[in-house]
C-alpha cells in the first residue's frame, strides 16, 4: 500500500465535457498547474487516452514519463509513472461527475518515495497537493 495519498475534491461551474477535457488534456493541464507537460506518444482511440504517453519536466529533476492506464471519456482518466521519477508505485485517479450544472473532480494521487529521506514524502506531497489544486481553481475563472 502506497504511504502518501492525495485526495483532491473540486466542483466546476462549467459543463462536464469542458472541464474533463481541460483537465486530462496533457499540455493545457501543465499549464494549469504550472509545469512543463507534453504528449509524446498519442492514446490509442483518443489523443490524450488509454496509452497515450506524457513527458514531465520539473527543474531541477530529470524528465518522467506517465502513461494514461484507464480512460473512459468524460468520466475517468488514470495514469501511473512509467519511466524516470523520485517516487514509485504513483497511481493518479480522476472521476469526473456532471451534477446538475456543475461538475465534480475527485482526483486521488497514491504513491511512494523512492528515497527513504525522512520528510521528504511529505513535503513533496504538500507540494504536489498545492500545486495542482491551485491549478485546479483557475478553472473556475
């Protein structure tokens, strides 16, 4: 079992479609959440989907890979690391639900560092909470 979790609720006042698209597209979700995210293999029936492969780079560290393991459009959207990373068995999940005129995102993130530094999990998870939950906000903009 992963030792830090991240649990991320948000509700949009924009339509389903919108909001699942911004969010798992993976270019305009690195420039929501700041860092620098490009596509470098597309998904096999959709371009950000199911095999669909993202580089991420966060200066200092070396560039990551993360591939999408399960899509379901405009409902679900899951990716692990594949390749590169300080952490291991990082699992993301993002349920995307339509209630009325606004949409719910529950994005969980599951992982381990690689390192046993202590500290060091949890101030990067804070830091990822953060980062992608301020991301998140400017959704609602």
């Amino acid at each position: 079992m992963p030792s830090h979790h991240i649990n991320i609720n948000k509700t949009f006042s924009k339509p389903l479609a919108e909001v699942f698209n911004a969010v798992t597209d993976h270019e305009n979700f690195g420039k929501l959440i700041g860092t620098n995210i490009k596509r470098i293999k597309d998904g096999d029936q959709h371009l950000n989907g199911l095999g669909s492969i993202r580089q991420i780079n966060i200066t200092p560290l070396p560039p990551f890979e993360e591939t999408v393991t399960d899509f379901i459009n405009e409902e679900y959207f899951e990716y692990k690391i594949t390749k590169g990373s300080p952490i291991k068995n990082h699992i993301g999940r993002l349920k995307f639900v339509q209630n009325g005129n606004s949409t719910q995102l529950n994005y969980t993130i599951d992982f381990d560092m690689k390192l046993p530094i202590p500290l060091i999990g949890k101030i990067f998870k804070n830091t990822l909470e953060k980062q992608i939950s301020k991301g998140l906000d400017k959704l609602n903009r």
